[in-house]
C-alpha cells in the first residue's frame, strides 16, 4: 500500500530531489574541469578537484545518515 501524501512526504521526496539536483551540479563542476584541463588550463584542474570535493562531501552527509537510520543491535 502505498505512504499517504502528508507534509513530512512531501518533505522528504523534496529533500531527494534536492538532493539530486546538488549531486548533478557538482558533477557537471567535474566534467566542465574535465573540459578546461584537456585545454590545457590549470584552472581546469582546481574547478574538477573542488566538483569532487562536494560529490565527497555530499556521498559522506549521505552515509552518515544511513548509520543514523541502522538500529543497533545490543549483544
């Protein structure tokens, strides 16, 4: 059966969309480093390095959450 529509629903599927739409910009800041280093510009190299450091930064806020979620199982 599916969730009932409620505010907290539509809080969290906005949150994945956000998400979402944080994770392709900082993959769009990788390839167009990408794209400026095949150029030749070292420049290129600091904004893909920088894209990288948010995908990372996004990746680990992510997993934290998960082990916040994961119940612990006593001995």
């Amino acid at each position: 059966m599916a969730e009932p529509i409620t505010l907290e629903f539509i809080a969290r599927q906005l949150d994945r969309v956000l998400d979402r739409l944080g994770a392709m910009e900082d993959q769009i800041t990788v390839l167009t480093g990408m794209g400026m280093r095949v150029d030749g510009s070292v420049d290129g190299l600091a904004t893909e390095v920088r894209g990288m450091y948010r995908l990372l930064d996004r990746m680990e806020k992510r997993v934290r959450k998960l082990e916040d979620q994961t119940p612990t199982i006593a001995p």
